[in-house]
C-alpha cells in the first residue's frame, strides 16, 4: 500500500468524479488514465483483476472499482472517500436537477424541451443493448439466454430477479465441470471479515429497520432501493424496467414521462447512471409531502444504493484473487450478462411504446400478457425527434451532449409552429 495522504486521494477522486461523465465505459477508461498511468498507483494487473471482480458485484461497477482503488492504496477510509467522491458530483447535481423538474416539469415549454430529452433516451437505450450484446452474446448458448430473459420479462412479466437467478445458477451449473484458475493463494482473517460485515451491514439495515418502524412513504423507498441494490447485475439498464414498470404502474411515484426524462438526466450528469434512483425518489417524495419529504426521499435512496457498495467491496476486496480466479463464478456471470441483454431489449420496447403511443391496451392470454399499441395514438413528433436522435447516436456518433441539445431544440421548435 503506497504511503499516500487522505487528502491526495481525496483530490484525485474528486477530479474523477468531476470528469465522470459518458457512462461506465468512460468512467473507467478515465480512472485507468489517471490511476494506472499518470499517477502510478496501480498496475495493468491489479486494475483489470479488480475490473473483473467488480463485474461480479451487483450494483455500478465503476462506482465499485473506485472504492476497490481507494481501498487499495490507503485502506478502508480511502475506499470510502474515492468510491464517495465518485458519488458526490453527480449526486448534488441530479438533486438540483431533481427539484427543478418538479417545480418547472409541468410548464409547456419545459415539457416541450423534454419531449426531446425523452426521445433520445430511446436511442441511448439502444445504443445499451448494442454495445452490452456485443460483450455478452459470444456463443449460440448466450442467444438462447438472452431471448428467454426477453420473453420472460415482456410476454410473462416474470420478476427481474427471479431471471438474473435462474440466469447465473444455470451458468454456474454448465461450467462446474472447470477447473479454478491458480492464484496466489489468500486467507483473510474471518475476525475481519465478520467485523467489516457487522459494520456495513449494520450501517445499511438499521436505517431500514428505523423506517420499517416509521413505516409510510420512506420505508417504502428504503426497502424498493435495498432490493434493488442486491439485484443490480449489469449495470443500471439492466434493472430500469423493472423499476420503471413498478414506481410508475405499481406505485405511482411518477408517470413514464418523468422516468424517462429523469434517465435523461442522469446520463448527462457525471457519477453512476444508478443516480437516476435518487431523481425518482425525489419525484415520489415531493409528489406527496413536497420539498422536505422530496429531499428526504432522494437521500434515503442514495443510502440504500450505495452503502451496499461498499460492503460488497469492503467484504470481498481480500477475496479477489480467489473469486476472479473461479470460472464457475465467471461462468454464472457470463450468463447474467446474457440475461442482461434481454432484460435491456425489453426496457428499450416498454420505453418505445409508452413514449410513441399516447394510448396502450393489454393483451392477455392465459399467463401471457404484454401491451399492444393503439395506431391512433401514434405520437408523430416523437417518433420523428427518436429517429433523429438514432441517426446522431448510432448512425453518426455524435457525442450525447450534442444529441441532446439537438433533440430538445427541434422538439421545442416544432412545438412552437404547432402552437402557432
């Protein structure tokens, strides 16, 4: 461990966190650039052993590989002050961004301005699911997985976990055969072990308890977000329509439109894609107790996200040799990641139809359901500015800022000659 100063690290966390934008591919190549080859913190090795094993961790794995890195170089306060400082921008600035959609987001000239926010949402959804389906999708086997997750979540509306589950058990199972890759071989004390568990563990579900007593409005963002931190298996993408179909249809917390433009949002904020959690529990708080109950919410959701984080990482950081040296543990991850696709083909058809369509009835058939289109109902505006934005994003390569300010302006333009 290099003989460094908390408030070195802390400079150099707060730079990243401040650069972070572009999604975890960005976010990683930017800590890589910085840690491994300007500052020489880090080796190939152990960054890319820790890339690996992060890929394993529910939850945002370049959030996660900060903490890993801050942890490594100066023990568990520097993993709490890196993987925090990663947060921490792009936290303040969906908060802000947060509380002015719920005070303006009703205006017609601000909701004209999303209507273009929300049509590129559909072209960086897609431009997810290529980018993860490249990755995932190496053998006919992973097609298979990929195509039952979709069918599962669209036409049987089985529960998102329940497919990352059978996903990672069949492919832990169908690689069980391998033999372990050989690594210098670790024996953490179990002492430490159980007291970094009581600790994180403890900091994570006694606020949960607290609230359970409470009960109301913040228990239920507590317990949804606590869910959703052990689920969150490749990426944000991957537990959007699960989150979305349940705070909007279930809940109520918010309606689509809001859900896609706080996505919006939060892809074009530095920090973890995941801080869209925080813009919809600020929308579920203000939405029935206003302001305080909004900023309530949204810190209660950053909590229940995160926390978990550093546990995971705090707990298996010295284990990693060993788990990204298991292939069956790789093999069960192979399979989420296929599983992933399919979940994110969904989440880009349910975003789709609810955004080009005004109007959606249900098709129901035994145990299969999914909703059907009314035509009529076809937005034409919007599926105009969705083509637009797929043409700059996946045709072009046009940076996502530029595609934003694009969509918006035209969606604004076109809603004032309408208005005209």
């Amino acid at each position: 461990m290099q003989t460094l100063s908390l408030a070195e690290v802390a400079r150099v966390f707060a730079r990243i966190g401040l650069l972070s934008f572009g999604g975890p591919a960005a976010q990683i190549a930017l800590m890589h650039r910085v840690l491994v080859d300007e500052r020489k913190w880090l080796t190939e090795k152990d960054y890319l052993s820790a890339l690996s094993f992060c890929m394993l961790l529910p939850g945002p794995e370049a959030m996660q590989l900060a903490t890993w890195a801050g942890w490594r170089v100066k023990g568990t306060l520097g993993g709490v002050i890196a993987g925090g400082l990663f947060v921490l921008p792009g936290a303040l600035v969906v908060l802000a961004l947060s509380m002015a959609y719920a005070a303006f987001g009703d205006i017609p000239f601000v909701q004209a301005g999303f209507l273009g926010v929300q049509a590129a949402v559909i072209a960086i959804v897609v431009e997810a699911l290529i980018r993860v389906s490249r990755k995932a999708l190496r053998d006919r086997g992973a097609w298979v997985i990929a195509g039952l997750a979709f069918v599962a979540l669209f036409f049987f509306n089985l529960p998102f976990p329940l497919i990352i589950l059978a996903a990672g058990i069949w492919g832990y199972a169908q690689t069980q055969g391998a033999q372990a890759i050989p690594t210098t071989k670790v024996t953490p004390q179990a002492t430490n072990s159980l007291r970094t568990l009581a600790l994180w563990g403890g900091l994570w579900m006694l606020p949960l308890g607290a609230l359970w007593v409470k009960g109301g409005l913040l228990f239920e963002i507590g317990w949804f977000f606590s869910k959703l931190a052990v689920v969150t298996f490749g990426g944000a993408y991957a537990v959007l329509a699960w989150m979305a179909q349940d705070v909007v249809a279930t809940k109520g917390w918010l309606t689509t439109q809001q859900m896609m433009a706080g996505l919006g949002l939060a892809e074009t904020t530095p920090g973890p894609l995941i801080l869209v959690t925080e813009f919809v529990a600020y929308m579920g708080g203000h939405g029935q107790g206003g302001i305080p109950l909004g900023l309530a919410a949204a810190g209660i959701a950053l909590w229940m996200t995160f926390i978990p984080c550093f546990l995971w990482i705090f707990l298996g950081a010295p284990y990693l040799q060993r788990l990204t040296g298991a292939p069956r543990i790789a093999g069960a991850l192979s399979a989420i990641m296929a599983a992933v696709v399919g979940v994110i083909a969904n989440l880009s058809l349910w975003f789709a139809l609810h955004f080009l369509f005004a109007r959606l009835a249900t098709f129901r058939f035994g145990p299969v359901q999914f909703p059907l289109p009314e035509v009529a109902s076809l937005h034409l505006l919007a599926l105009g500015l969705s083509c637009l934005c797929a043409l700059l994003l996946l045709r072009f390569h046009r940076p996502l800022w530029l595609v934003l300010v694009i969509s918006t302006g035209a969606s604004l333009f076109f809603t004032g000659l309408k208005a005209g």
